[in-house]
C-alpha cells in the first residue's frame, strides 16, 4: 500500500453499550457507528473548508496532527464499544429462557451485526474513507501542488514528510484497532456458539468471564 486532533465528539460510551437488548443490537450499534462517523466526517469537512491553501496549511499545522491522533482515538473509543456491545448481548442470550437452538441463532446475529456490518462500516468509512480523502487533500493535494509553485525546498519537504508521517501512523494504528476489535469478537463469538452446541452453559458463562475481563485489561492500557 503506497498509502500506508479538531476534536470529534462522540457521548454514546458506556450508556450505549449497555442499551442492548433481546431485538439484537442491530439499532444500538448502527446508529453509534452512523453517529460517530458523521461527527468524524464534520470534523474533516471542516479542517479540509479551513485549511485549503499551503499557507493555511503551514500556519496549522498543530491542528491537521491534532486531527489524526483524533480519528485514531474516536476509532479505538468505537471499537472497544464494539467489545461492549458484543459482551452485553451475550449476557442477554444467556440469560433469556429461549431454547439453545434459538440462543446459538442470536449468538450468529451478534456476528453479522458487529463484526460483519459495523466492522465494514468503520473500514469503508475511517480507513478507506476519511483517512484516504485526508491523503489526497494535503499530502498529494495542497502539499503536492505547493511544489509546482516554487515554494522554499527544505521547508516544502519537511512539511509534506510530517503530513506523510501522520497520515500513515493514523492509518497503521486505525487498522489495528479494527483487526484487533474483529478478531476479538469473532474468537468470543466462535467460542460461545461452539459451548451452545455442547451444550456446556457452565463454559459458555466462564466465556463471558473471560471475555469481560480482556475488555478491562484493553482499556486500563
């Protein structure tokens, strides 16, 4: 990949992790991952409207980093309560007097629900979204223009490797999270169809023990 903060705001958190219930967590979940994309897209409509000229750029520069350890923070914030949702729901399934065949089920809608739909989402729409659009506007748009104009070499190229710089450790560390947030619930998702289908409500239940306990030791880094 050749490719490779103004402050968002989103206030779902905890108070929306914890709105799941047994209609599945399909409208929780879309509407924070709708919700803090928008903010995220605001924001960037509103740095790219502010800052459109290569002295603009230069003169905040503080803002456009700003910017991307931003999207990378609002990332992690959602996909921890990705974590969330999926630990909430399972304790709903397990708790519900639905039989196992009807609780394996609901356990399969937490899969296509988070780590199918909203997991594309947040890579269609911060990946391969803003942070690509946020590429061409300064590092192959402004910056790049700003050379055929005849601007000072040295200042030009520090400018350009310190745009290359953030954009690609926001990306990296973007991506990161989005792996490691898919992976999680998918292994906790596997792992509780597979005690479902034995049968074993006592390793299903050590499961989600386990599994919350790995979301406080995510956060507490």
């Amino acid at each position: 990949d050749s490719k490779d903060t103004p402050k968002t705001k989103n206030n779902t958190g905890d108070k929306a992790a914890k709105q799941t219930d047994l209609k599945g967590p399909d409208e929780t979940v879309s509407t924070d991952v709708d919700n803090t994309i928008s903010a995220m897209k605001a924001e960037y409509e509103k740095i790219i409207s502010d800052i459109d000229t290569y002295e603009k750029y230069l003169e905040n520069t503080d803002k456009v980093e700003a910017f991307y350890k931003q999207i990378y923070e609002d990332t992690k914030q959602l996909c921890m309560r990705m974590r969330e949702y999926s630990l909430n729901y399972a304790e709903t399934i397990m708790a519900s007097d639905k039989s196992k065949d009807d609780k394996y089920k609901d356990f399969e809608k937490l899969y296509d629900c988070i780590y199918d739909d909203a997991g594309d989402d947040i890579y269609d729409e911060i990946y391969d979204g803003i942070l690509d659009d946020l590429y061409d506007d300064f590092y192959d748009g402004i910056l790049d223009d700003a050379y055929d104009n005849g601007v000072p070499y040295d200042e030009w190229s520090d400018a350009r490797s310190d745009e290359y710089d953030w954009w690609s450790d926001a990306r990296s560390d973007v991506y990161d999270e989005w792996s490691d947030f898919r992976s999680d619930v998918y292994d906790f998702g596997s792992d509780m169809r597979s005690e479902l289908w034995d049968d074993d409500i006592e390793r299903a239940e050590e499961k989600i023990a386990d599994f919350r306990k790995d979301i406080e030791k995510i956060k507490s880094k």
